[in-house]
C-alpha cells in the first residue's frame, strides 16, 4: 500500500532514485513514463511527480500531462506488471498528480518494452549488468533452472512444446516464432541452455518416462470428492508429464461439475460459476510456480461440489507469508515462472494472488483460504459459493469504469466495509482515494462508510443509517432537546459533543450554525465560555 504526501512534503523531498519531478505543463511521453516508472520500481519503487519544478526551490507550476490518470494508471499496470496508484493535488488552483510505483518483486527486475531500466542518481540508464545479476541473487539458487545431468532433448514431449510455442505467438504478435526449430525455441526461452536441458523445461514439456526417470515429483493428481468421507475419491487422475501437455485437461475436469449460481437484478438473469475459471488457473499456476521440486510429493487438486483446494509441496517461499502475499513476489522457480510469462500464463511479477483476491470478492465469495499451510506445505481452499447476492448488485452499481481504477487494496477496503469489518492499517491509505470515486463516505474521525447508494441497491439503507447513525435532522433535533433541558442555564459546547460522539466538532459546528441561521437558538459568550439557548420562538414552539 502506499503512503501519500503533502504538497510540503513533496516540495521538500529529495529527487533521486526514490522520487522524480517533471514539470510537464502540458504534456508528457507516455513511453518516457513507462521507462521512469520502470526505473523506479527497480529502485524500490517511488513517486513521479506531474507539475513540480525539478531544481530547488522547487515550484508549483502546474501539470496538464494525463488528463485521464485512471486510463494512463491502468495502461503502467499492463505495460509493466506491477502495482501503480495515483494521487491528485490542487494547489492554489494549479493541478499535480502523482504516480505512486510498487518496488519490483523480490529476484525479478521490471521490463519496459524488454528494457529494465534503472537510476543513477538522477540519470534515467538501463539497467547495470552487476545489478541485474545482483537482484537474481536475491531469489538464491533456483533449481528450475539448473541442468538435469543426462537429460536430452528427446525427453521432452513435442505435443507440449507446440503449445507453448502456439500460447508464445499469440501473446507476443511475433508471427517469427512460428518458424523457429523446436531447439530454438526452447533456447530463446531458456529452457535449455549449452550446458543441457533444465529442471524447467522438464517439469514443463517432459515426457511422462523422462520425468519417471529424472524428476518423479513434477506430477499433479487431481481428484473429485462427494462428500467429506475418506476413502477412495469418485474421480482420479495422475498426470506425470509436462505442465503444457496437461493444464487444460485440468481444467476440463474441473468444469465438468461446475454448477452455476443464479443471481437476478431487475429483468437481468445472471449466472455465476461456482469455480472461476480465471481464478482456478492462477492457483494451479502458482502451485506449479512456486512449488519445491527438491522435495518430494505431488501438487494435489481437490474439488468438492462447492470449494476446490490446491497442496503444493515447500511451504512459502522466504520471506513471503500470508501478511505480505500480496505486496511481495518471489518466485522460487524463476526460470518456469519467466517461461510461464512469456505465453501469458501468468503475470511476470507475480500478481495472481492479487487477482484471485479481487476476483473472490467481485464474485462475493470467501477469500482465499491458507488454512492447513505450513513450513513443508502451501493449501489454498477456493470457496466457490457466492455469499451474499447482495453485493454482487452493489459490485454492478460500482461500474466497471471506476473497477479498473481499483487496486487489490481497494477491494479488499471495499469488502471489509460491507462485512462491516475492522480496516486494518494497510488499508487505511485506500479510503481517501474511494471517497474521491464516490464508493465511501468519511462519516467522522477515522470512520468510513460504504456510499448511501450502494447499500441502497443492496437492499440494505437501513445499515448506512445504523453505521453512520441519525440522520441530519434527527441529529439536530437531538441537540435541542438537550439545549432545552438544560434551560436558561445554557448549554456548553462540549456538552453538544458528548450528545453526539460519532461526530468530530466542525460536524457539530456545522449543525449548530444551521440551526442558528433557522432562528432556533443563538449564542451567548465567546471561547470556552460561550453557550447555547434556545430562542423564545423556539421555546414557544416546543411547548
């Protein structure tokens, strides 16, 4: 998540590797923001800041750069695979805007058009050798990219190299692929190198005797289950061969008891799959990613008629756990997750955790569930029975143009909110951003509140009213019935505080000026010392 800054916080911070200014008063090359956001992501992540004067005493000129920052935001996203926010600031009537940049992911520098590009200071450069050998070390060893002693290419499986090369084609656009021999190909993705064939390419195109010979725990048993009784499963199937040659006919298995749930707002009929295909190809992705391939045991797959859970051997990875799952990335197969990239099977920086969390609560079901993970095991359960239809009417109100804005933070904030749940710290800088979209309300110090509107089409007004309590008038009408009792003695300021403690005192300022300009009560003394009285009409008309 990300910290905001005042406009005097950013005046005064030091322009580097961790924040760059660009005055840009009109306009700004979206490639020259792709490769500063690249660089600053590979420093560690920072701030691109619009309409600021880069030399000191810096100024505020004003930026008209990205009038669409919610376009511009979400284009970073797909352009680089990492995290980027924005923040917009009006100061003395000249616009800022701020791009805020997640650091790379742990072992993996972010690429810009294939480019990874870096700072030195305040000198945009591409990436320095030694620091790009210095950041594949952070990972450690990866054994997915180690050489299997007596491998050959006859030991992979053509059948699985050729859909590879087929997925390859149609996520990059380059029609050469096609011609490339299958040696080529595989040394172009670094599956094999001069020195022989990888664990990647194995565990991704072997064979099923090559991998019984050299790497008999690349294997994924799926099984379907009825009921909770032990004992033999109803449906089961091994697949001891590459991962290309078999992740389809996984999710073939798992579509074919696949319920639909049907959900109905106004005429509209709308059916939601208990197992979102999406969401079930990330975690089966992340299991064959992030598995150890040293340990013995296979990746087991277990559906049930309505959750499906997903082992994988080895535990997180170091320094991943489930507070920082989905703010850190570190691949401890390196070189399956790059060859799982380049197809678009899965995002270069590790963003399908993030996606099936915002998927589960677009859907309105359980989040992911890690119950049973521990130090030699990684279980994810995937609940697939929608919760609430409710919310699923107040996703649609949210609108898919404001959705494409929202981070994993968002949603997550979003969800805590309707299930009236506790916003833990993290989430905390989320809330100002939702309540420039229109999706929450500040209601006082530190309390928010999901929009009237939404709980509205949810069906559930009567909650708004609860959390955020009595309405204006009755909130008013509170405050003189309390001015009231206390009669002629008048009533102190703090007083009024204490009728309504959800309400910060410019709230209670607010109302009390409203009701003076209605004529129903005035103010006697200043400071400290002032209080309230009702007005004779007022007196006369409560009686």
């Amino acid at each position: 998540m990300y910290t905001p800054m005042t406009i005097e916080e950013l005046l005064e911070a030091k322009e580097g590797e961790r924040v760059q200014f660009k005055e840009a008063k009109n306009r700004f090359s979206y490639e020259e923001a792709t490769q500063c956001c690249c660089a600053l992501a590979n420093c560690g992540g920072g701030k691109l800041v619009f309409g600021i004067s880069d030399e000191r005493p810096r100024q505020v000129v004003g930026s008209k750069a990205f009038d669409q920052p919610e376009r511009t935001r979400k284009g970073l996203i797909d352009k680089l695979k990492i995290m980027v926010d924005f923040q917009l600031y009006e100061y003395q009537g000249k616009r800022i805007l701020v791009f805020d940049v997640a650091s790379r992911p742990l072992g993996l520098p972010v690429l810009a058009d294939g480019i990874a590009w870096w700072y030195e200071g305040d000198s945009l450069i591409p990436m320095p050798e030694e620091i790009r050998r210095r950041i594949y070390a952070e990972a450690g060893f990866d054994f997915s990219g180690s050489i299997c002693p007596f491998a050959k290419l006859c030991d992979l499986d053509e059948s699985a190299i050729e859909s590879f090369r087929d997925k390859w084609v149609e996520k990059s656009g380059n029609r050469r692929i096609k011609t490339l021999s299958i040696e080529q190909l595989l040394r172009d993705c670094e599956a094999i190198t001069e020195e022989g064939i990888t664990y990647a390419a194995l565990a991704l195109f072997g064979k099923r005797e090559s991998l019984g010979k050299y790497l008999p725990q690349a294997e994924i048993i799926f099984e379907y289950r009825s009921s909770e009784a032990s004992g033999p499963a109803s449906q089961r199937e091994e697949f001891r061969i590459g991962f290309f040659a078999c992740y389809n006919r996984l999710w073939e298995l798992i579509n074919l008891r696949n319920d639909r749930q049907h959900y109905q707002e106004g005429f509209f009929v709308y059916d939601i799959p208990t197992f979102n295909e999406r969401v079930v190809r990330e975690a089966i992705l992340n299991a064959v990613s992030h598995r150890n391939y040293q340990m013995g045991g296979s990746v087991f797959i277990r559906q049930y008629r309505d959750r499906l859970v997903v082992e994988s051997p080895g535990g997180f990875p170091n320094g991943i756990s489930l507070d920082n799952i989905l703010d850190r990335q570190l691949p401890r197969n390196r070189r399956i997750a790059e060859i799982l990239a380049l197809c678009g099977l899965v995002e270069r920086s590790g963003q399908g955790m993030n996606l099936i969390y915002e998927l589960s609560i677009k859907e309105a079901k359980q989040l992911p569930d890690f119950t049973g993970t521990d130090e030699d095991f990684v279980s994810i359960t995937l609940n697939g029975l929608v919760l609430d239809t409710k919310m699923l009417s107040l996703i649609n109100q949210i609108g898919n143009d404001r959705m494409e804005t929202l981070s994993t933070g968002d949603f997550l904030a979003i969800n805590a909110l309707y299930h009236e749940q506790g916003i833990t710290e993290n989430l905390k800088p989320c809330l100002k951003k939702l309540g420039e979209l229109g999706i929450v309300e500040h209601i006082g110090r530190n309390r928010y509140v999901l929009a009237r509107n939404l709980y509205a089409v949810a069906g559930k007004s009567g909650v708004h009213t609860r959390v955020v309590g009595l309405d204006r008038d009755t909130n008013k009408e509170l405050l003189l019935k309390h001015i009231r009792a206390n009669g002629d003695s008048g009533t102190p300021f703090k007083e009024l505080q204490q009728v309504l403690p959800g309400h910060n005192r410019s709230q209670i300022q607010v109302l009390m000026r409203e009701l003076r300009a209605d004529g129903r009560v005035y103010c006697r003394g200043k400071t400290s010392a002032a209080k309230w009285f009702l007005t004779e009409e007022e007196k006369r008309g409560g009686q």
